[in-house]
C-alpha cells in the first residue's frame, strides 16, 4: 500500500477518487490513437552499445521515401526505405540519444512523415524513464503484451510493480520454491503470480527493468506470527506506548500499517531475507523503496529518539549489501530524507514524490535542480508528480495543456516523469484511473517522449544552466527569463562547452503557475510563428538549429542568421508549448 503523502487524512482522498472511478480493470490502452497515420516503433525501449535496433512501421511507404539517422541536429546515416521494416547499427558509443525520421521529397520540398528517438546506454540510471503497473490479475498474455507494447514506445526504461506484494513484511506469498498461485494483495486485490511473472519476462525482453514496490518500514498487524520483533517498532511517545501507524479502513484493507526503524539492523536484516525470497521467486532487477514522509517525533523501543530522515542511507546500504546485484530506487517524500540521506546512498537515481507546498513551475523545476546540487550531478531525477489531482476525484479527461506544460518543465530541467502505466497516473494510489488520455495527448506524449531520448545529451547529460540575453523584435512574443511570467515566454539557457541551448517555454497565456493542473483547466498556447529573436553574444556561432516536439515531429531544423559584433538574429518558425534552440560555436 503505498500512502506517501505525510499527512494521512490525504488516504481517504485518493480511496474516494478510487471508489468513485469505474472498476478498475487492465484491458489493454492503445496510446498511439489518434496519433498520425505512419507510426513507427522500435522493439525495445532502450540498446546496449552494439545492439541492433529494429524498427517497424504500420504500412509500406512509397519508393521515394528516406531514413535519417541524427545525433544532436547532425545527420550521421541516410538510406532509401526498402520495406516495411528494417534494421540499423547505431555507433558503438555508449550513452547516446538519436532522432529517426522518416521523409519524403514531394515537388522538391522535404516533408517529415514520421520520427522514433532511439537510446543506445548500457546503464538505465544514466537516462532514467519510469513507469508503473498496478493490476496483477489473472489476465491472458495478450493484455499483458498490449500494455509493455505501448509502454515501449515511449521508451520506459523500468517499471514500479506497484502493490504487487503479499504482506508488507512478507512481500512473497508461499516460499521461494513453491510461491502461491494467487493471492490478496493490501487493498485485497487479487493478484497473479502467473501474471507477475509475465509481466517481468516481457519487459525484460524490451529492455525495460523490472522494481518490486514495498514500504522500507511497513509490517501488518500478524507480522509477530511471522518473526517480526516488538523491539523493531518505532512509537510516537518514549514509553511505547502507541506505535506509529498508517491507519487504514477495514474490511476494505487487510491490515493498518505499522512502522517499523528502517536503521535497525535486525530489521534490515528480517526484511533483507524476505527480499531475497522474492528474488529468487522472481525475476526481478530491484527494490523500489518506499516511504510515507515525515512523522513527526518518533522513537524507538528503548524511547530514543528516532531522526527519520536519517535512518533511509543505512537502510538502502544495508539492501545494497544484502543484494549487490540488484538496483535500488527510494522514493522522497516531498524531499524528506534526499539531501541528508537518500541522494548520498547507493540508489541509482533519485525520485522525487512532489507536494504541497510545492505546488508552482518553478518549485518542481527546484525539485530537480537541488537533486542535482545534493547527488553531486551524478543522479538523475524522475518525479512523481500527479496531474490533475482534484478532476481525478471523479471520471473525466486529462487536460492536454496542463499535461504539456509540466512536463515541458520537467524535460527541459533535466527530469522525467512518472505519469505511465496500464493508464495514465493521477493519484497516489496508482490503480485510481479516473482520467484517461484524449487523442491529443497520447499523439503529442509520443513525440514529447521520441523527444526526451533524441535528445538526451543536451537535456540530461551536463552543461550548466545560465542566463540568456534574449529578446523578440517583432513583437510575436514578449520573453522573460525563469521563473514563468505572466504574458511571457520563459527562457531557460543551459551552456554546453560548443553549444548554447535555449529553452522556450510558452505561458503566455497561461491560466495560472500550478504544475498540477488541479481541476484541469489550464488554458492551451496560442502558437508563435516567426517570431524575430535576437540573442546577445560575442562568440562566433557557425550555426543554429532548432527543434521542438510540438513541431515537425520532433526533428531538428537547421534555420538561418545573422551574426554582428552583439549577437545573433533569427526567426523562430514555431512555438506551442516548447521549443529547443541550439547555437553552435
């Protein structure tokens, strides 16, 4: 049961939006509806060094059609199209992110027809995508299929297996040689160990990871018949008198949660053993852990108190050193426990679950700025930050702006973002799926997500964030460097050593700064074409292109300038949500 907001009453918010949605199923979501009519794919989400990819398309092509393979606005490959699917040897560099396209020349004029982003890393922490599965049960293979098969193609890295599990205490069901069929999960759903194990071996077969999910400290109230000591608790007085608890309705839950010391090593020790049951239950690559932010004052058995936030790092170390092999990911609650912990610890990327009070644009991109600043540079963050959180109380849409723009943000600053699974996630309990995606949206997360890895090297991959003289001449838009303004477009610069990159986001319009979008009723942009951009600069700039995922599927655009002694002039073609401009020295 994953209730990772710190303030409980919050349970029975995403229980009633669960409550009120219609029963919660997993036939499988077709994402690419509505999206343009050559679809391509490829048939695995991310590629060792070395690794072929293959790539398919849903119908043959005419004779006059062309592939182009590109790295950062340069064309490294281009070959006639042959048939309806065909294959490709990326270089051998490792982390690397290319853009695909697929275009025809009609009366001598290039027209984009499609475009796939490829990542070829050997390490899914260096360029984390996450996403989620919530539902395990009984269900034939095709629907399990349907599900990776779509998560794919936005090139998910790893997946949650949210609330798979038995018993907090006690994840696997039966023992390792012989685990139960079925069996009911916290919020007695059944669950599948057939299904489980379906799910796993089909993503890993698109190279996706697969996490386990379990609280770091969670037990139920049986866990004394199955070895769980009294002297592992932590309490809310120093007499321990009361334990601390997550307590949860009933019959509707099997259990309250009780909380046990995540640094107490006899603990680690007990859940340690159970982990490595489920291992060898299942195939699992880790351990997405868990946790329910801050408690407040808390102690342990002999009335100590217990500093929460400090006792995660042990914990995760503790794991590590129990399973080496296997990868680590903590969620932080709203930040509680990252900068003095979890960001030091051996976890392979940080994931940040964002709440009130950080609540605007400019907040959650601080998420990821201080996530940086606490890892060092060395950690990537995924968020997990839910989209329109009151709309989802009951069933209805998303709103495709809302969507956009946040994770506009979150591309540009260097995150990605927790948002897909059997559907598309709105509440803390991920099963709740209230809200389903329009056509828009699921055509326009295609190209956001081909985006997100073609050009991974400038969006997550170094550089400094810096500030950008930049300034329109004809009036299309008024700009404002970040934070968003209102009336403006938002500029974001990021230096590179031969490059500059400058991000434009569009809130002129914008309704309000609330990355959440609560009731869904973000406005959408006016599109800016054309707009005259001028940008201050003393170095010589040889060229400079542009790309957006709004725009010509993605694809970069050299486009023409002109150079002074003060900088550099040109027209922007088009800008929606966001546009990427690079100048080169």
């Amino acid at each position: 049961m994953k209730m990772a907001h710190p303030i409980l009453i919050i349970l029975f918010s995403f229980l009633m939006g669960s409550c009120n949605s219609q029963e919660i199923t997993n036939n499988p979501v077709t994402y690419g509806d509505g999206y343009k009519t050559i679809q391509l794919s490829t048939n695995k989400a991310c590629y060792l060094p070395g690794e072929r990819v293959t790539f398919s398309v849903n119908k043959a092509l005419t004779s006059n059609t062309k592939i182009r393979y590109k790295h950062l606005g340069k064309v490294i490959e281009e070959v006639k199209y042959t048939g309806s699917d065909w294959q490709w040897n990326p270089p051998v560099t490792d982390y690397m992110g290319y853009m695909v396209d697929v275009y025809q020349l009609i009366a001598g004029k290039e027209s984009i027809i499609a475009s796939i982003g490829v990542d070829v890393s050997s390490d899914w922490a260096r360029f984390p995508r996450y996403g989620f599965l919530s539902v395990f049960k009984e269900m034939p293979d095709t629907n399990i299929q349907s599900v990776i098969t779509d998560l794919n193609r936005y090139h998910l890295n790893g997946l949650q297996y949210y609330d798979w599990h038995y018993k907090h205490h006690m994840p696997l069901a039966g023992t390792p040689s012989a685990p139960w069929a079925t069996w009911k999960d916290i919020m007695n759903r059944e669950t599948s160990l057939k299904t489980v194990r379906t799910y796993i071996s089909s993503a890993k077969s698109h190279g996706m990871k697969s996490m386990f999910y379990n609280l770091a400290y969670g037990a139920l109230d049986d866990a004394s018949t199955d070895g769980v000591k009294k002297e592992w608790y932590i309490f809310k007085d120093k007499n321990r008198a009361t334990k601390d608890v997550c307590s949860l309705p009933q019959p509707m839950f099997k259990s309250d949660i009780f909380l046990t010391n995540p640094a107490n090593t006899d603990w680690q020790a007990y859940i340690g053993s159970k982990n490595a049951d489920v291992y060898a239950a299942f195939d699992f690559d880790g351990y997405h852990i868990d946790q329910l932010g801050d408690r407040g004052n808390v102690y342990d058995y002999n009335g100590n108190q217990v500093l929460l936030n400090e006792t995660f790092k042990p914990f995760i170390t503790a794991m590590k050193t129990l399973t080496p092999g296997k990868h680590l990911v903590m969620n932080a609650v709203n930040q509680f426990g990252q900068e003095n912990g979890i960001a030091g610890s051996p976890v392979d990327f940080l994931y940040s679950e964002v709440w009130s009070p950080n609540e605007s644009f400019s907040q959650l991109a601080d998420v990821i700025r201080n996530n940086d600043t606490y890892s060092k540079q060395t950690k990537k963050t995924v968020l997990a930050a839910y989209m329109n959180y009151n709309k989802a109380n009951a069933v209805g849409e998303f709103n495709t702006p809302g969507v956009l723009l946040c994770d506009a943000v979150i591309f540009a600053f260097g995150g990605s973002h927790l948002e897909l699974g059997e559907h598309m996630l709105c509440k803390e309990y991920f099963p709740n799926n209230n809200l389903s995606m329009k056509s828009d949206l699921k055509s326009a997360l295609i190209r956001y997500y081909d985006f997100l890895i073609g050009y991974q090297n400038l969006l997550r991959d170094g550089g400094e964030f810096n500030t950008v003289d930049l300034s329109c001449t004809n009036g299309k838009m008024r700009t404002a460097m970040w934070p968003p303004q209102t009336g403006r477009v938002s500029v974001i610069g990021k230096s590179f050593d031969t490059k500059q990159v400058i991000h434009c986001i569009n809130f002129a319009n914008a309704r309000n700064f609330d990355w959440r979008d609560m009731d869904g009723d973000q406005n959408l942009p006016n599109t800016i074409v054309d707009a005259a951009l001028t940008v201050k600069t003393t170095k010589n700039v040889k060229s400079i292109w542009v790309a957006s995922p709004d725009w010509n599927e993605g694809v970069s655009t050299p486009i023409e300038f002109y150079q002074d002694a003060t900088g550099v002039s040109f027209k922007l073609p088009s800008l929606l949500y966001w546009s990427m401009i690079v100048l080169e020295y």
